[in-house]
C-alpha cells in the first residue's frame, strides 16, 4: 500500500460516481484493546456485501484524509484514511493505519462482491 495522494483518489472515486459497487466498511479500536489498556474502550463495525450508488464523492484533509460518499438516501463517511492499494484497477481499497502500523479502518468499493473470486 501507498501513501494516500488525495488527487488520484478523487479521481478514482470520481471514475466510479454513478456505478452500482459493493461497499466494504471496517472500523476498529483492536478487540482486545482494553486487555492491554483499561482505560483504551474497544469499538468496532463491520459492514460488507451492501450495494450503493453515489451521485457525489470527495477526498479531503490533510492526512490521515476522509472519504464522503453522497447516495440518493444518505451518505456513507469515513475518516483515518492514510493508504491505499496502487496495483487495484477496478476496485478502490483505502485504508487507515495508526502509527504502529496496525489497521484502524477500511474503505473498499469493488463492481463485484468481496471475498469471491474476481
């Protein structure tokens, strides 16, 4: 993974507007944060599989970015956004890492489901 350059995620998230995608959304504090850390509170979501389609999208922030994704009936937001994956082409993989390394959040939208063979 990249270092996150906000000029070619905007336009790759731009090249995707209008398309019907599968969404991969994952957030997390660690699952056992608290084990190591009591006063660290665990958290995490998890939502994959579901089909959107926006009609507006943007990158923005200094870095770690966010991403917003407008849909007809909402929006889908992520922020912590620090790498993405340079050798997908069809599908737009973005991650968030914190300073150890370990990942923090994920943002994924592909034009075929995730955890199938392509």
């Amino acid at each position: 993974m990249l270092p996150i350059d906000p000029s070619v995620i905007q336009q790759r998230i731009d090249s995707m507007t209008g398309d019907p995608l599968y969404l991969h959304l994952e957030q997390t504090t660690g699952a056992y944060a608290a084990h190591f850390d009591s006063s660290k509170h665990p958290a995490a979501s998890f939502i994959s599989n579901i089909i959107i389609v926006y009609s507006h999208g943007g990158i923005s922030g200094g870095g770690p970015y966010r991403v917003g994704l407008k849909m007809a009936q909402g929006w889908v937001y992520c922020e912590g956004l620090t790498h993405y994956e340079e050798t997908e082409s069809d599908r737009l993989i973005l991650a968030g890492h914190d300073n150890t390394g370990k990942l923090v959040v994920a943002l994924q939208l592909s034009p075929k489901p995730f955890g199938r063979e392509r």
